[in-house]
C-alpha cells in the first residue's frame, strides 16, 4: 500500500519542521480517521479489514509522533536518516552542571517552599524556551547533529518541568 | 458480459435489517437493548435489570438471572455472583486483589481457575457465557429472529486478558461479536447523540464492581478518547464489605450468618441511603439501622479513592480542570448521594446524570451496534485509547515500555531483537501490561517463544517483533526474522489466554448433550460469514468495480462471486469457508486498489486541508 511510505508529515500535509500547526493537524488526523478506521469497515471484506486495521494504526502512529515535541524532533532526525545509539550521552560539561544541580533541588524538594520551586520552575521554563531558538536555528541549517544535542536537552527540562509542576500541585 | 442484476421485489427493506444488541455485561446486573424506531430494553421477569447470577441446583442444573435469584432460596442449591471481577485473572491474582472471595477454586490450570459447586467446575468464561445465552435467549424469544450481532462493553481498565476472556465467553455462547466498547465510552454516545452537546467530558462511571474514568472530547459525530484510568476491582462490592464487616462488628447476633446473606442486608441499607437518611433492615429480631452520616464516613475512603483516579485521568489528558464541561455519572453506585456533592466540590463543574445510569452503556451499545450493522447512516466515530501500557520483560525483571497508555488504538509497534549465542534458534519474549518498573508488578500476557531462528552469529539475527492493538483494545503479535533483507515468518506461539482450538473444545463440551449443535452452529457461523463477503464485494462492484476493474480481472472476481453464492444454501460449512477464501484471495488486489484510490483522494486534498 503507498500510504505507507508516506512521512507524517506528508500524510497530515504538514511542512517538515519542528513546529507544526495543531488545529491542522488535528483536523486532518479525524478526517483521515473518518475514513479509516476499522469500525467504518465492519461489514467489509476480511482483507480490506486488515487495510483499514494497518491504516488507522499507521494514521494513529502518526498523530502520536507529531503532537509531541520530542517525538516529533526525534521523527525529523529519523527521516534525515540521522540516528545515533541511544547510549551515547551528551558531552557537556555545563549541562552536566546543571544536571547535578536538578537532581540536588529534587531529592530535597519536600524542604523547599512553594516560592523556591516555582523559581526554579520559571527558570526551568526559560530554559526551554532558549533551547527551542537554537534547535529552529539548527533546523534551519541543517545541523542535525546540533539539533539531536538540542532534543536530548530537551528531554530533561521537559522531564523536570513536570516534576516541579507536580510539586506544585497543578494539574 | 456479465448480466445485471435485479434485486428481488418482494424482499423488503426491512428484511435488511439486522437484528443487533448492545449488551452491557454488568457485575451485579446486565442490561440488552435494541434500536428499531426507539431503544428497547429486553426483560426478564419484566425487569430490564438482568441478575448476573447464577443458580445450580443439587442435580446440577443451572439457572440464570431472575430465575436464579428465586432458585437462591433454596438452601441446597448454590448461587455464583459477581463474576466480572475475576474475568481473565489468574488464581494468584485473585488471592493477590480480591480477599474476600466468596468460592472454592480449583486452581489446577493456573490460568483458568474453576470455581467449584458440587460436582460442577465452572471458569469465569463459562459462567459469563451462560449469562450471555441467557441475555441472547431473551432477545430472541421476545423478538422471534436469530440475533445477528451484539456489541459488548468492557470496563476501559480491562487489560488485554479480561477482553479477550468476555470475546470468548460471548463466542462460547454463540453470540457474534460486532465489537467490544468502552463503557465510559459508551456512556458517551448515549449522552452525545442525545444532547449533540459538544466540549470536553469527564465520565465517572461507578459500577457494581469496577470503577472506570474516561476524559473525552465530542465534536461533530467525533468522540475522541484523551485518557482513561480505573480500578478493575473497586465497585459497589467493596462497599457492601465494608458494611458487611460494620454489621458483624455492631451487631453480635448476627455474627453468624452466612457471607451472601449479609451481602444482601448491606445492598437493601445501602439503597435505602440513596433516598433517606436513616435505613433499617429488621433480620428476625434484629433492626440494623445505619445513617447518612455513618455510612458516609464508612465509604469515603473508597469515594476518595475514585477521586484521585479521576484527577490523575484529567491530568494525564492534558486538560485544565476549567476546561472541563460535565462530568457524565454513570453506574448504579453513583446513586450514593456523597458522591455528586463532593465531585461538585472538587472539580466545580456541573453534574450530567438526566439518562438512567444504569441503562445509559447498553444505551450507547445499542446505538454503537445499529450503526456498525449499517442498520442506521448515523455518522460517528469512535477514537479509543489503549488502557495500560505495553511492554516486554528485559534483562533484571524490568519493563520496557512498547506501547504507552493512553495511545489512540488501533496502534502497531515494532521492536527489534537479536540472540545472545552463536546459532541460538529460539527467543523467549515475556509480553506483560502495566504501568510499573517491574514486571512483576504488571500483569503477564504470556510468553512468546520465536522458532526457528536461522543459524546465525549472535547479535546478528534481526527479529522484528509486531504488536498490533486492534480498536477493541486487544493485542496480537507476530514476528519476522529480515537480516540481510530477507524476510521470513517466524511462529509465535502464545501461552496465553485460551487457544482457538481450547474455545472449540469448550464449544464442543457446552453442546455435548447435543451433538448436531455444534454442526448447526458451524453451518450458521459459515452462512452469515459468507453472506457478509457476498454483500460487502456486490457492493464494492457496483461502486467501482467497472471503474477499477477490466473485463478479465471482473470476470475472475465475478465467477467466484457466484461459486460462493451457489453453494452458501448446501448444508457444508467447509465447503463455504473454503469458497470464502477463495474469494476474499481473488479479490485481495481489487480490495488494495479501492484503498489506495479513496487514500489518494483524500490526500490529493478533496477532504485533507492542504499546505498554506
């Protein structure tokens, strides 16, 4: 079946980039599912069933890859046939810093005061926001490399935001 | 040139319509319902309230529903209740979850725990399937037609083997099964469809033994899953406990009395509190008598327990609780008054309950069931999410994670293995469901073993693993070993659940007394198969078929077309099923090419916006 080699973001006719356009994502993933989705082919012949079974999920893949951030930067490599061993692990030294600082605040954030942790949550937030100009400027140039240090990165703030939102106590 | 074809006059419309049911397979009690021109509840001793219970007697005959609950009183004869919450639980997991558990169990097949009764070992499967036959039974005396399919709802929390533990029973008792639903989900249709309200909405669905929260989205005909959490094992039941052990330690006269017998002065307090509040039951002597205040704090640790799964479901969707439009109760416990005033304190939204929280699943069954029956045009559709992660066992006893919770279904994953010796032939893959770090603490799917692996280096071998999740929440596997870019099948054999020939040797027992049954039963299967093949491809080729189709290729298609449909009246289901094959084989490329058109059409932007 051609539909499977198609990209994600061909199949949501998204243009390739780490931002994307939720609505129109969202709107063409229910009109792609209003098609394929097994139920439409309850009364269907078993193979074309199976079709239907192999597109939604596909479709369904796709959606979950491109909602999230992460995914979505991870799928951007992919497609550039840009994979590294997931063993290998950033070399950077003020990162590593960083790191450390994080996992020192949260063993002891039952200490810490709402104020502290919201700080800390703020900064956390600025973080991120720094670290998505360098990843654009990375896609933009092509640097994958620079954009794979960049969702590693990613990964972390991401990771802790939640951790601290929850000590929070927000939903 | 092929000649046309003229639909027979005297065959109605209304003969095309199927007769089908949603049926809501409830702890304490199941509901069916069809929709012709409105919904109608099949009764049972003029309640639409089935008892799932059953009754055997001393000379081992078996009753069901309201008939079991008269049969109940007779002291020699045993009851069986309640048996949804162990569905698909092994017998440790009934130790590990439900310690209160009433019967005997015969733990000899680990998997599959009998209850004993007298002579009888019965599984969870058999005595759900005899509530099911009851159920069919029902329908069809009061409608007098065959019933041509059923849609079954499942608690969203049920993992994989509780799903496919309910598909066998209803295959067991002859039901086809169009699907299995959701019943939040399902309570969300019925609402939908009813109000065409749309938003975000939480269903708090409190059952007789299980507890299920769903967060959805509905929009235009589109009921879109976001998260779903539950407890598979927290439900009216654990209340009626809890003031079953209130009673003993209160009341030492009736320290005594036997296990159900309590049960059941515990239900009559219980519903008495919904309306009042003061609730008495004299039992000989004695008045019991429990008040609103009392009984609230007895139960508000449960109440505060479906609480905190609720707020854990909204926040895995990633809603704002003021996003949150109403929360949709469902279920007979939610009549506990406590429970409305404290979801209106904690999450400050308004309180949907105008449908009978006890009819509203099978309600939305029903509507689910008419529509994939092609009786109605009504166009919705359903986006279901996966309840609990899956993963497989590695190295240390920990899970990895495949698929994660709360993915939309139908999903595929694939995972690569290697071998960890030189010429290794076969691979052991431990496929578990859950949430926590260690397998242990999930429940184990089974063990799939991989044969037949070539010869090889080890770490070379490339096995890819497939996880296909169908849309009622059910896992299938299958594996190809593809190093040096050849692809080839590898079998897999699950140990798990219950195999295709283990269902036709309880089909087989079930019948035993009569033995031209289960040859009727495979003719009927073969019949209405074959029919569904037949009208599904006269449709597509009167669609497209002159379009998509030369004249050889259509006459390929045609004529085994009609070797199937001359031979769908002979009294020989193998002969049909092989006719089946044949045809659904010459015709799998026409069915591609309908596919690839209809995905080209759409993505060539006739549906799909485009690129700005």
């Amino acid at each position: 079946m051609d539909i499977f080699k198609k990209n994600y973001f061909d199949l949501f006719r998204l243009r390739i980039d780490t931002k994307i356009d939720p609505d129109r994502l969202e709107k063409n993933y229910k009109l792609l599912q209003e098609q394929f989705h097994p139920d439409k082919y309850a009364s269907a012949t078993n193979h074309e069933k199976r079709i239907a079974l192999q597109i939604s999920s596909f479709v369904n893949d796709g959606y979950r890859t491109l909602s999230d951030l992460p995914e979505r930067i991870n799928y951007i490599l992919k497609i550039n046939n840009f994979e590294k061993d997931e063993s290998i692990t950033l070399k950077d030294e003020d990162f590593l810093h960083e790191q450390i600082e994080y996992s020192e605040f949260l063993i002891d954030i039952e200490n810490k005061t709402n104020k502290e942790i919201s700080k800390k949550h703020i900064k956390n937030s600025d973080k991120m926001i720094n670290l998505l100009a360098v990843l654009d400027k990375a896609f933009v140039g092509n640097n994958f490399e620079e954009m794979w240090k960049c969702l590693s990165k990613l990964r972390f703030y991401l990771k802790h935001g939640k951790k601290l939102s929850e000590a929070m106590g927000d939903i | 040139m092929s000649l046309l074809q003229i639909s027979d006059p005297d065959i109605s419309k209304k003969d095309l319509v199927k007769f089908v049911v949603g049926i809501d397979l409830g702890t304490t009690n199941s509901l069916i319902a069809t929709i012709a021109e409105t919904l109608l509840f099949f009764e049972d001793q003029k309640s639409p309230m089935i008892p799932s219970i059953i009754n055997i007697n001393n000379k081992g005959e078996i009753s069901v529903g309201q008939k079991a609950v008269n049969a109940s009183n007779k002291s020699e004869n045993y009851n069986i209740s309640s048996i949804k919450r162990i569905m698909g639980l092994s017998a440790a997991d009934i130790e590990d979850k439900l310690k209160n558990f009433p019967y005997e169990l015969d733990v000899s097949n680990e998997k599959l725990p009998l209850i004993k009764v007298g002579n009888n070992k019965l599984s969870a499967i058999d005595i759900s399937s005899k509530i099911l036959s009851h159920l069919k039974d029902l329908a069809e005396k009061k409608e007098n037609k065959r019933l041509d399919g059923a849609v079954i709802t499942v608690p969203a929390y049920f993992n994989d083997l509780q799903r496919q533990a309910t598909k066998n029973a209803a295959k067991l008792s002859g039901i086809n099964i169009l699907r299995l639903l959701n019943e939040p989900t399902a309570a969300a249709i019925a609402y939908g469809l009813e109000s065409k309200s749309t938003g975000t909405f939480v269903v708090y669905d409190f059952g007789g033994g299980t507890f299920d929260v769903s967060v959805l989205t509905l929009e235009k005909g589109i009921f879109k899953v976001l998260s779903t959490d539950g407890d598979t094992c927290l439900g009216g039941d654990d209340i009626d406990d809890i003031i079953c052990n209130w009673i003993k330690d209160n009341y030492t006269s009736l320290h005594k009395t036997n296990y159900l017998s309590l049960k059941k002065i515990a239900c009559q307090l219980k519903e008495q509190l919904s309306y009042d509040d003061i609730a008495e039951v004299t039992v000989d002597t004695t008045v019991i008598s429990l008040n609103v205040d009392k009984f609230n704090n007895l139960v508000n640790k449960i109440i505060d327990r479906t609480l905190d799964i609720t707020k854990n479901a909204i926040k895995e969707s990633h809603q704002r609780i003021s996003n949150i439009k109403d929360i949709i109760l469902v279920g007979g416990s939610t009549r506990i008054r406590c429970i409305k005033s404290k979801l209106k304190t904690e999450f400050k939204c308004s309180i949907l309950n105008d449908i009978d929280p006890d009819k509203v699943v099978a309600h939305g069954a029903a509507i689910q069931a008419n529509i994939l029956s092609g009786n109605c045009k009504e166009d919705i559709l359903l986006l279901d999410v996966l309840p609990l992660s899956l993963g497989i066992e590695t190295y240390g006893g920990l899970s990895e994670k495949i698929i994660h919770r709360n993915t939309p279904i139908p999903i595929n994953a694939k995972k690569t293995f290697t071998t960890f010796k030189d010429g290794q032939s076969k691979l052991l893959v431990h496929v578990i469901q859950g949430e926590r770090e260690m397998v242990e603490h999930c429940s184990s799917l089974g063990e799939f073993i991989l044969n037949d692996i070539p010869s090889m280096v080890s770490g070379v071998p490339r096995i890819v693993v497939e996880f296909q999740v169908d849309a009622d929440g059910i896992l299938s596997v299958t594996a190809t070993e593809n190093i040096s870019g050849v692809s080839s099948s590898i079998e897999v054999k699950p140990s798990y659940g219950l195999s295709d020939s283990e269902i036709t040797k309880m089909i087989e027992a079930s019948n035993s007394s009569a033995k031209g049954d289960v040859f009727l039963r495979k003719l009927n299967e073969s019949k209405v198969e074959g029919e569904r093949v037949i009208y599904a491809l006269e449709q597509a080729l009167d669609r497209d078929g002159n379009d998509l189709l030369n004249a050889t290729e259509l006459n390929l298609i045609t004529a085994a077309l009609n070797d199937l449909k001359n031979n769908i009246s002979l009294k020989d289901p193998e002969k049909i099923n092989k006719l089946i094959i044949k045809l659904e084989t010459v015709s799998e490329f026409y069915v591609e090419r309908r596919m690839n058109r209809s995905i080209k059409s759409m993505i060539a932007g006739k549906g799909i916006d485009d690129i700005l």
